[in-house]
C-alpha cells in the first residue's frame, strides 16, 4: 500500500513492438539500479530473444508488464502470451520471455517493490480469470528478492490464485568475494601455473584475448568453433542454445548486443597464437555470469577451461566484481570454485477449484507433447 504523500502505483501491458521499443531506456536504467543482478532479465537480453523467437509469431503476443510511480518505472515483468497444444490439450499460457533461454527469471524492480509485486499479482490474478489458463514464472532464484516478494503475496491471495512450486534438480553455484577470496591459494589447488607453464612449453607462448568491440567476431568464430570440435567427440548430443541453428543465432546475437552495452566479457586463451578455449561471460552491476565456455579437447590436458576460470576471477576481482555465478548446473568443476548455492524454482498460478487444476494439468500435458515432437 502506497504510505502518506505518495500516489498508488499504476500498471500498463506492452504488447506492440513500437511500445516496447519506447522501453528500453526506462528498462535499462531500472535493470541497472535494481539490487538483484540478473543479465537475463537485461534489455539486450530480453529485446533479442523476442526478435529471433517471438516477433511475427501468431502463437505468442507482448505482454510485457509495466509498474508505474507517476511517470518513473518502478517494476518491469517482461511476458509473454503464448497458445500450446491442440484440441482439449490447448492452453493459454502467460510466461517470461526467454523463458529456455536464461539461467534466471524474475521482474526487474526498484523502489517500491513491494508495492510492484503485490500490483502484479492482481494483474495475474485478473489474467487468470479472463484469458489466461495458467501463469508460469520459471527459473526463480531462492535468494532473489522477488521470489520473496511473490511468495509472501502469494500466501495472502491463497483463497483467489491457486500456486504450484516445482523446485528444479541441482544448485546455482557462485562464489561470493565480498569478505574477500583468496585466488592465489584456488590457482595452487587448482594447478593454474603447472598448467599454463606445460601449455607453453609445448605449444608455445599463452596468451590471454579479451573479445569486444572490433574484435568480437573473432572470439564468437573461436567460440563456435571450439565448441563445435569438443562436442564432435562426445558421445552425446548436443545441449542448450548453441544445439540448434535457431538458439545459436539468438546466442550470438544476443551477445552481440550485451557488448554493446558494456555487459559482456568474451575471454580466450591461446597458445603458440592457436586458441585453447573460450569463455563467455555476462555481467550485471556487481555480478558475473560465467554463462558458457568451450576448448579443444587436443588440448584437454592442460586445462584451459581452468586457465580461463582464473584469469576470469583475476580481471572480474580487479573490475570490483563481488559475485561470480557459475549459473545451473552442479558440477564438481564448479564447487572447487565458489562457496554459495541456490535454488530454482518454478511457480505455477491457476484459478482455486477443479478449474485450476484441469488447466495446469492441461498445460502440463501441452507441454510434454512438445517436448517429445521431433525437433
């Protein structure tokens, strides 16, 4: 509730390309005050994806949720309406854009938060009883105040929107250095100077390659590249955005348009001027996602991944970086680094009763359908 002297916050939906262009510069300078760094709920981030994957689709509309204090923008939730399955499987779903395509999800918010959460959760809850089946919120950090935000709201509107929360498998590793991180002692356990100096020794001098501006192409071609030759030798098939044409094209676009906002930190290492590895990696205020990395496994051996991971803590400890998020994924590599976790989870919001139900367990139907369909 807005307290004495201050006007109700207001709520508008995007849901035309020209409104949504209108949005990015309130969209930036909010996402670049609001405390919870996530790059992936960034303007490039978002704006590129619905390009590639959502502009001239029937099947999904904007609907790009806006929170007003007067004119200022306090609270952006950027969704989508999209239509899944068939026949009395077909279901209206509401869901962030970007929903497969970002480790994290969440609003953009700044002053008064709470406010905007609680404003939210009326529009949603409005939706649900109009012309919207369910409501799917995925990828909810456990320690980000959004997810806080909307549970306690939640638990107030228990008796008028139905919830479901599905925690997903494994953690979100990050390594907190705000009360310091002693990387020299994590360069001895992890080999870093035996590594680099065999490196050297056999192919020649190493050398570190910061990829931006002019020179962004040539470490998008040595990501591709790299990642393409160390896929080629496993005996399985290829995962995330850079599986298929489409997801590689958002990646290196989306990339593309994170440099140009300061947002990006492509790092290679070479030996001998022949490149190792690549890693990808976004930053976000004080937060660096190390999103996505690639080597030559001829040259597995001598770690390059590592080399990269250090080199990474270096400039990003220099830069005044005070978390370095590894993203989802439990992998041992990971833990040897950081010293955090947390969970994801997915909410689900239906009407209360029999209709609720049926609607997410047709939306759950939809979707396994989907996910089954070759291609």
């Amino acid at each position: 509730m807005a307290t004495a002297g201050q006007q109700p916050l207001t709520l508008d939906v995007v849901t035309d390309e020209g409104a949504l262009t209108a949005l990015s510069g309130p969209w930036v300078r909010l996402h670049a005050e609001d405390p919870d760094d996530n790059a992936f709920l960034s303007w490039p981030w978002a704006s590129t994806w619905w390009r590639h994957f959502g502009d001239g689709r029937p099947d999904r509309e904007l609907h790009v949720v806006v929170v007003r204090d007067g004119p200022a923008v306090v609270g952006i939730a950027p969704l989508l309406r999209t239509r899944v399955g068939v026949g009395p499987l077909r279901a209206t779903v509401l869901e962030r854009i970007a929903a497969d395509a970002g480790d994290y999800g969440g609003m953009v918010l700044g002053p008064r938060a709470e406010e905007a959460v609680a404003l939210l959760v009326d529009h949603l809850a409005a939706r649900l009883r109009g012309d919207a089946d369910v409501v799917v919120l995925g990828r909810l950090a456990s320690d980000a105040r959004f997810t806080r935000l909307l549970g306690d709201e939640l638990v107030r509107r228990a008796a008028t929107v139905a919830t479901t929360v599905d925690r997903l498998a494994g953690a979100c590793l990050h390594a907190d250095v705000t009360a310091g991180f002693d990387l020299a002692r994590k360069a001895k356990k992890h080999k870093i100077r035996r590594y680099r100096g065999r490196l050297a020794e056999q192919h020649g001098e190493v050398a570190f390659v910061r990829h931006t501006g002019p020179t962004l192409e040539e470490g998008l071609d040595r990501l591709v590249t790299l990642h393409d030759r160390r896929w080629a030798v496993l005996d399985e098939p290829v995962q995330g955005l850079m599986a298929a044409p489409a997801g590689r094209a958002f990646l290196l676009d989306a990339v593309r348009a994170l440099d140009g906002a300061g947002a990006l930190r492509l790092l290679s290492v070479e030996a001998g001027g022949r490149p190792a590895g690549v890693e990808l990696d976004l930053v976000s205020g004080r937060r660096q996602f190390l999103f996505k990395g690639a080597f030559d496994p001829e040259l597995a051996a001598f770690a390059p991944g590592q080399l990269l991971h250090h080199r990474a803590f270096e400039e990003g400890l220099a830069e005044g970086i005070e978390v370095f998020d590894f993203c989802r994924g439990d992998a041992p590599y990971k833990r040897r680094w950081t010293n955090g976790e947390r969970t994801l989870a997915t909410v689900t919001l239906a009407r209360p009763g029999p209709a609720g139900w049926l609607a997410r367990q047709r939306w759950r139907a939809a979707r396994a359908l989907a996910r089954r369909r070759p291609g």
